[in-house]
C-alpha cells in the first residue's frame, strides 16, 4: 500500500474535498479482492469521506446515520484480521 495515496487523500479532506477523497480512494479499492483486510481499510476510509460529506456538505444526519452503521461493519470486519484486538 503506497503512502502517497493516503498523503494526497489527506489533502482533499483537508481542503473539503470529501466527494473527490471519496471517489480517489474508491479507485483503489475496486482493484482488492473482497472480504480482505486492504479492501475493509479503503472501504473504511472511503466511507468517512461519505460520512464528512453528508454531513457537512449536505447536512443530512439520515444519510450520515446509515454511513456509520455501515462503517461500524466494515472495521469489525477488518479488526478480525488482528488477532490482538
């Protein structure tokens, strides 16, 4: 996994980009097998990005309810691959 892709990914949540954030990293993460711990680690940041979008640009608190359920999914399924947690 390339730093490079997280520092510029950073940078559009940082100037508000969160749809392009959004978008950028689902590029990547379409190329991961499913059910894998990189699949469930962009999906879990391609949905924070959703998340900042509902609710700052859209300010729509349903949508953002029903990202967090799903992202609440998506890192139990990815802290099964550590057996630490």
């Amino acid at each position: 996994m390339k730093k490079e892709i997280f520092i510029y990914y950073k940078k559009l949540i940082i100037k508000g980009l969160y749809f392009e954030a959004h978008e950028y990293l689902e590029s990547y993460w379409r190329k991961f097998k499913k059910n894998t711990k990189e699949y469930y680690f962009f999906k879990i940041f391609i949905q924070l990005a959703a998340l900042f979008y509902k609710i700052k640009k859209q300010n729509n608190l349903k949508g953002a309810k029903k990202i967090i359920k799903n992202l609440y999914k998506n890192i139990y399924h990815f802290t099964k691959f550590f057996t630490f947690l």
